[in-house]
C-alpha cells in the first residue's frame, strides 16, 4: 500500500491511497489516518488507486470518520472503483463514509457544503 499526504490549508488534508486495503494494506495505513483524524477537521481520501478493500480497511476508515465526526469534521471517499464503492455501499457506510468524484466536491464536502 501506497499513501501520498498533502495538506489542504491548514484544516484539510489528502490521503491517496494505491495499492490493496487488505490486512498489509490496512496496518500501513492505520497510523497516518489516525494521526489526520486527530490533527485535522478535513481528511480527502482518494481511494482511485486502491483495487481491493477488505473488512479491517473498513474499519480504520470508519475509525478515521468517527474521531473526525466526534469534533465536527468529515472524511470523505474521493473516487472508489466500481469494486470498492460496491462494498461500501453493501456494508451500509455511505452515510458515514461519503463517497465523491470530484476534487472540487471532495472539498466541498469536508468543509460542511
């Protein structure tokens, strides 16, 4: 697993992720995306690059939405492959986890739009 950060200003952040969201994947990603969503009130993650998301993926995006949620902040999805918007939509997280397909939606998004 593959993960680019670039800040968006000063509240917002970008995760890119490419690569599998499988148990490697998810130990890669668990520290960088816990350490945004205590640090930022924004977290855009481009999941574009990722070609499989399996249920421990899930749960430290999840994790990542709900410390943000807990002090007002959003995580959003910016543009799952067709494979990956599918298992997030069969496991119900779409209201937690939005998922976009713009940039310029994404930052809408995450800035409460």
């Amino acid at each position: 697993m593959q993960i680019i950060t670039s800040e968006q200003g000063a509240t917002t952040a970008t995760v890119a992720l490419t690569g599998r969201l499988d148990i490697a994947g998810a130990e890669a990603v668990a520290l960088p995306l816990a350490t945004l969503a205590g640090a930022k009130q924004g977290l855009i993650v481009d999941m574009s690059g990722v070609s499989f998301i399996a249920s421990i993926g899930l749960r430290h995006l999840v994790s990542a939405a709900k410390a943000l949620s807990r002090r007002g902040g959003r995580l959003v999805l910016l543009n799952p492959n067709d494979l990956v918007t599918e298992v997030l939509t069969t496991s119900g997280l779409t209201d937690l986890l939005p998922i976009v397909k713009s940039e310029a939606e994404a930052t809408t998004a995450v800035n409460g739009g």
